[in-house]
C-alpha cells in the first residue's frame, strides 16, 4: 500500500530546489533516495535480529525486513548466539500426512538442506505437495545445490498461483503477506499447511488450518515404509540447519530403526 508523506516549509524547499538543479526529475525521486540512504546506513539484519526475539515474528518476516537471505540471515543468528526457532519442541506438530499439503518458505528450505527431499522423492505418488509458483525460484537454486552435492534433483512440488495482498496485516503475530496468503490458500482449499517456523504454524492454528513441521516426512516415511534405514543420518542433516526435534519423536525413531 501507497505511503502519503507530508512535507513542508525549508525541507520542501530544499527539495524542489535539487529538482530544479537537475539532481532529481521529481521530488518524489529525491524521497525515495533518501530513504534508500537511510536504509543504507542502518544495520538491518541487527534490528531484525531484535524483532525476532522481542515480538512474534517470523523467520520470513525479518528474512524480508533484512534484505538477507534465509541462509545468510540463519548464519548471522547463529553468530549471535540466537538459534532461529526451526521445526518443533513439541510432537503434536509431527504427524502422519494424510493428504495434500501446501509447504511455505522455511519448510522448502529444511526440505532441499536435509535428507527430507530424498524421503519426499520415495513418497511420490502417495504424497501431495503444492507450494506457491513464487518460491519456484527458491526451488531452482535449492535443486542446484542438491545437483552439486550428487544429490537427486527430480521435482516433487507442483505449484500453484496463491493470492498475495501488497497490504501488510498487523496483528500480535508478525508475517509476511506470502505467509498470511499460504495459510489463507490451505484454508480455503482444505490442505494441510507444512511449515517449520513456529510462529507461522501457530497463525494457521488460530485459524483452523491443520499446521504441522516438516518432520512429519519422516513420520509419514516410517508409517507407510516401517521403518527409515539411514535415520542417523536424517536427524544429523536436520540438526545441522538447525531444526529442532522434540525428544521423544527422536528417541521413537531411532528406537524403529534399531
């Protein structure tokens, strides 16, 4: 949405006055400038580091706020001592998926880092996954990555056109208006919402919409398959993000593999 800006008396004259100069061709112009300088100077990922831990806000919300990327921005909270709050502390968020589900930003990104993506892959057929055709470009650089590593890189996501208002929804949880829009979509369509930022499952909650960590993978894996050979392994590359897993979802698994 549009900001309207007043601005008068000496302040307004200086700018008309660059604009007369040849500096700017609107005043507007040398406002926007001004305010892209501002931004310059500030330490962005700093105040959204301090966003994140006194409000309730998204990883998502201060990835955007920053400028960062999600790696970059996951690597500097790390280098502060403050681990983002990945996946879940708690088991009611890990279950069995039962049908389409609908995956947002951090949930692709724990996907395609861990071994996530290769249990996806086996699911195929019984597993549905939609994301929003905008992280199609997230998928392509996350697939290549996987392409470098030797990984498999065959697609599992179809996507589809998720309405995203520009306007931004104030309310006690902070969100981008692709998250709010995601959780609107799983809503509306009835599928599961597959998301590993707390914060964002607990919107879709409040909502209605059945919100669960992408470590549901695993469960879904262990209950059609019976058991996960390389279990170790998916835990280590889900820690290494990091992801946190609740215990007692933990101990289960090795427990089936053993």
């Amino acid at each position: 949405m549009p900001v309207s800006v007043e601005i008068s008396g000496l302040l307004e004259r200086r700018l008309r006055r660059l604009v007369d100069l040849g500096l700017y061709s609107s005043v507007s112009e040398a406002v926007r400038d001004a305010i892209r300088m501002l931004f310059e100077r500030l330490d962005l990922k700093s105040l959204a580091l301090e966003l994140y831990t006194t409000r309730d806000t998204s990883l998502g919300y201060i990835v955007e706020f920053s400028g960062e990327t999600l790696d970059s921005m996951i690597d500097y909270m790390l280098s502060r001592g403050i681990p983002p709050v990945i996946g879940s502390s708690n088991p009611d968020d890990v279950g069995v998926i039962d049908g389409p589900i609908i995956v947002d930003q951090v949930a692709v990104h724990v996907i395609y880092r861990s071994y996530l993506a290769d249990l996806a892959l086996k699911l195929t057929g019984s597993l549905k996954i939609y994301a929003p055709s905008t992280l199609e470009p997230q998928v392509q650089v996350l697939e290549a990555v996987r392409a470098r590593r030797g990984l498999s890189v065959r697609p599992f996501i179809d996507y589809v056109e998720v309405s995203v208002q520009d306007e931004e929804a104030h309310g006690r949880i902070l969100l981008t208006p692709l998250e709010r829009a995601i959780v609107g979509y799983a809503r509306s369509e009835g599928l599961t919402l597959v998301s590993d930022d707390v914060r964002v499952r607990a919107y879709a909650s409040r909502l209605g919409v059945r919100a669960l960590s992408s470590l549901s993978i695993v469960e879904t894996y262990i209950a059609r398959f019976g058991r996960l050979d390389n279990i170790e392994e998916v835990v280590l590359s889900l820690k290494s993000i990091p992801v946190m897993i609740p215990r007692e979802v933990e101990e289960r698994w090795l427990g089936i593999t053993r």
